[in-house]
C-alpha cells in the first residue's frame, strides 16, 4: 500500500513540475469595443501525460470588475511543436466556475459557453487569443493574451515598422554585404549556399546584392511611420537579379536564374536564425482565406527581350512545416496546404494600390497537410531574372502592411434540407417545417475557412430561435444570425452546438467547370470534406 502511494505520489508530482505560470497583459474587448485598458494577469499552461494541454485563467472579470465572470479552465488542449513555437488551440463548451474568492460570480449562471482558444508558446511566454460567446449575456466576448497576441494568426512585423541589419561574409572572407531587413523578413544578405557545392564561389555573388532597404513611404491611411522598399540589383555587374523578400530563407543554387536551385524556402527543423535572432520561417495554424498587401511598384530599364515581363509578384504558401521551396523542384510536394498567388502585378503609374489574392484550399484537400508554416515571397519581377539592365535605375517594389484575412459570413442556410434564401441581413424566417427540431437539422456553411460555427436553439412560443454565431478562424470576428422556425419545437436538451466549418475539397462553376478557387465574382459551387455542397456569391 505503501508503495503504490508511493507512485501515485511522484506520478502527480511530475504531473505538477509541467504547470508553468505566465504573468501577461490581457485585453478584453465586448462585441468588439475595447473595455478600459490592458492589465495583467496569470494563466496557468500544464502539459498533461496525453500530450495535451490545460489552460486555467482565473477570476475573469469583465468592465473592470463591475461584472465578476469566474475562472476559465480549458482541458483537453490541443499542442502542435512548430519548431521553437509549442502552438495551442481548442474549441469546446465549458461550464464557468466560481471565482476564487467572494460571490456574485456570474459565470456559473451562463450555463454551457462555447470558447475557442488558439495561442502560441515561445521562449518563456504565451501569446493567446480566447472567443467566448456569453449568448445569455448577449456578449461576444473576445481576450488577447500577451504583449504580441495580435500576431497570432498573422504574419509578425506586417507593417514593417523594426528592421536588423543583415550581413553576408563570402566563403573566403574578402568580401561582404550588408543591408536593413523587417524582422521577421530575409532578403539575400542573409541568403543561403551549399558550401559543398564546388560553383559556389559563382553562385555567391548573388548574396552580395542589397536588395532591401528602409522607406519612410507608407500607404495611404497607414497609421505607421515606414515601409520596405525592395529594388532589383546587377550581379557582377552584368547579370539582373530580381529583388527579392520572403518570410523564408533565400537560397543561392545556380547560375541560370530560371534553375528552381534559385529560391525562397522553408524547414522547421532547421535551427539557424537571422541577424534578430529569430528563425527562417514563419509559424502559422490558422487558415486564412485571403492576403492583403499594399504595393507601389515601378520597372526600372528592361531588356527588349523582356518587354513582356513587366509584373511585380506576390506568393504566400501554407505548408506543414517541413521542407518545401518557391518555386518547387519537383511536383510531387504532399506538404502544401494552400496557396495564394499573383503573377501579375502592374506599376500602375507607381501608385499604392492594395492587392488581395484569395487562398485555394481545394486543389491540396487530398494531401489533408496540417497548418503549421507560411511561406511568403516578394519579388520585382515574376520571371526569374528578368530585372532591370540599369543599376541607376532598379527596379522598386515598396510593400507595407500585409494582411492575412479570415472571413466570418453566411454562406449558405438549410432547416431540414430546405434552403433559406440568404438576403445579405442576419435575420431570417422559414415556415412550412414539421416536427421537432435539433440543432444537426440546422445546416450553417460559412465563408470562412475553418470558420467556428455555434448554434442555439431556444423555445418561444409555438416557434423555436435558432441563434447561430460565426467565428473567424483567427477568433477576431464574429457574426450573429437569427433565424426563426415557425411551428416547432426543440427537440431533447438543448445546449449550444459547435462545429468548425467544413474543408472545402473542390470548387466548380455553375456550369460545372472545376476551379482553382474562387478568383473572379459570381456564383460557385463548392463541395466539402463530408460531401455536402453548397453555392457561394464572390462578390
């Protein structure tokens, strides 16, 4: 007897050493306004033997205490390694406990509360994002965790406000280049080669090239102070070199600018960091459905020959986090996610212009690759090698404030298998529906990839109100629908039901024609993971 409460002992014992606590700033914002100012508090993360995680954030209050809501205990916590990131999310419905001290705690009366968690661990501190929908309070309710807690979900430094200065040192140490570079972001002074490689003194010279540069530029209604200004260069002072930027690293495998050696890539197991300290990749678990990113984009002197090759390019990649680079060297990668591109950049009179490329999730559904990594590359020409002949006059590409954009709408509506014609409003009525009515006879698509879809369904009267919430995928926007269903009743015990929204796995024009995504306005088909299809409106 002795023995085993023995073990029992040092097995809680060990369970306990895993508890870390973290003392930061936490905001807290209602139906999307703000309420006071950022404070601090402690949330307690513990590893548990599953491999899973709990979440304890105690004596939560709201409107600076005037309403006392109680302790937030997630279990079950899902933990995905990143490299030197330990990325956290969960989705599920909770009963809010007491506080730890005093009365008049409100959560305990809220009854079952959907929350969705998703954060990141990362050298000793938690950045976390928490939705939860108080629907008997009528609040959306909406805390950030940690000094950089609005970068989950987006890509670090998007508006280029902090530069390092990177430097390369040839092989044999005779020469170098040095250049400003955004945090987060790598240009060819920090560029990589194959030592091994016996060209490598040739190919080397590319990382020589300045190509990213410090403006005081910003677009138009930018409450920053700067952007970064990337400009093409001349190897060896008669070779054009693209300019080049990417959340990645740049690699230098060739002398013919077309060879795929020449590229921008990604590798979670790497360990080498930037001039900042910080890796050459870019953590990200969400999905998103779209980048935004604002340019201002000018040719420099173009080859005759290259007249025709006169667009800026964009390129964001969502991979699994092993090795994968842009462009590919081969077409069998099975680690890609989705992509986002735009091949065909115009200067339009060097003016900022704001360009938005959609992600297509349905061509790489098959591979069911996990979100992990975000490869994005900037260049001032989308052909390789085709920059400007002239060193005193490159070609520009100036870039600030990108966006990674979650959607959160009403896609489509069925009560029973009958559709609901949508009206754009976020009230509805369907009559004509017998019998009793559960929240799985209420089908809900979104918009949004991976959105968070909650429904409720409430009594009133010889109706039942169906409230349905939307989450984003980066838990930052919500949208609530009504829909009555006259002449039913609610079926069983009725507590909120949440699901995520489905993966799409293929998109089709009406006529049927299969699509790479949803690039141009009109109506689309898309099918999803479980076989249900729907029509969606690109507007």
């Amino acid at each position: 007897m002795k023995k085993i409460f023995t073990l029992v002992l040092v097995a809680t014992s060990a369970i306990s050493a895993m508890a870390v606590d973290y003392t930061e700033k936490i905001a807290v914002y209602l139906n999307g306004n703000q309420m006071g100012t950022p404070a601090t508090t402690t949330v307690t993360v513990n590893k548990t033997d599953d491999g899973k995680y709990s979440l304890q954030l105690k004596n939560f209050v709201l409107m600076g205490g005037a309403i006392k809501v109680g302790n937030i205990n997630l279990t079950g916590v899902n933990g995905t390694e990143c490299g030197i990131v330990t990325a956290i999310s969960s989705q599920q419905t909770i009963k809010i406990e007491n506080g730890d001290e005093g009365s008049g705690w409100q959560g305990p009366l809220l009854g079952d509360v959907p929350v969705m968690m998703d954060g990141q661990i990362r050298n000793g501190r938690l950045n976390a994002v928490l939705s939860i929908d108080m629907a008997a309070m009528g609040q959306m309710v909406l805390v950030e965790l940690g000094d950089k807690a609005a970068e989950i979900g987006q890509i670090p430094n998007s508006g280029f406000e902090d530069f390092h200065k990177a430097k390369y040192v040839s092989m044999d140490g005779a020469n170098e280049a040095e250049s400003d570079e955004p945090n987060g972001w790598h240009a060819f002074n920090s560029g990589y080669i194959n030592t091994a490689d016996p060209m490598a003194a040739l190919y080397e010279t590319a990382l020589y090239s300045k190509d990213t540069h410090i403006s005081d530029e910003v677009r138009p209604g930018s409450t920053g102070k700067k952007s970064v200004q990337i400009t093409s260069d001349m190897v060896l002072g008669f070779v054009a070199a693209n300019g080049t930027m990417t959340t990645g690293r740049l690699q230098a495998g060739s002398y013919t600018p077309t060879d795929a050696a020449n590229c921008s890539f990604l590798d979670m197991s790497k360990t080498d960091v930037d001039g900042n300290g910080d890796p050459f990749y870019t953590v990200l678990t969400s999905k998103p459905d779209s980048i935004a990113v604002w340019v201002k984009f000018k040719q420099g002197t173009l080859a005759d020959e290259n007249k025709d090759y006169k667009f800026a390019t964009v390129s964001a990649i969502i991979t699994d986090g092993t090795y994968y680079q842009d462009p590919q060297d081969k077409d069998d990668y099975k680690n890609v996610v989705a992509k986002a591109q735009n091949k065909e950049i115009e200067s339009k009179d060097f003016a900022w212009q704001r360009i938005s490329v959609p992600f297509d999730y349905a061509t790489y559904a098959a591979d069911d690759a996990e979100a992990k990594a975000l490869l994005v590359t900037l260049s001032t020409n989308a052909q390789p090698g085709v920059g400007s002949t002239d060193a005193t006059n490159p070609d520009q590409l100036f870039v600030d404030d990108i966006q990674l954009v979650y959607n959160a709408g009403l896609a489509s509506l069925k009560v029973k298998g009958q559709n609901v014609e949508l009206n754009g409003g976020s009230d509805y009525t369907v009559e004509g529906v017998s019998g009793e009515l559960s929240a799985n006879d209420i089908e809900v698509a979104s918009d949004g990839q991976g959105a968070y879809i909650t429904k409720t369904l409430t009594q009133n009267g010889s109706d039942v109100n169906v409230r349905i919430a939307i989450t984003s995928n980066d838990l930052r926007t919500t949208n609530v629908y009504n829909l009555t269903v006259k002449g039913t009743t609610v079926t069983g015990i009725n507590n909120p039901v949440s699901t995520a929204n489905g993966k799409a796995v293929a998109v089709f024009t009406i006529d049927g024609k299969r699509v790479t995504g949803m690039n141009t306005k009109g109506l689309y088909i898309v099918r999803y993971a479980d076989g249900k299809t729907v029509k969606v409106v690109k507007k």
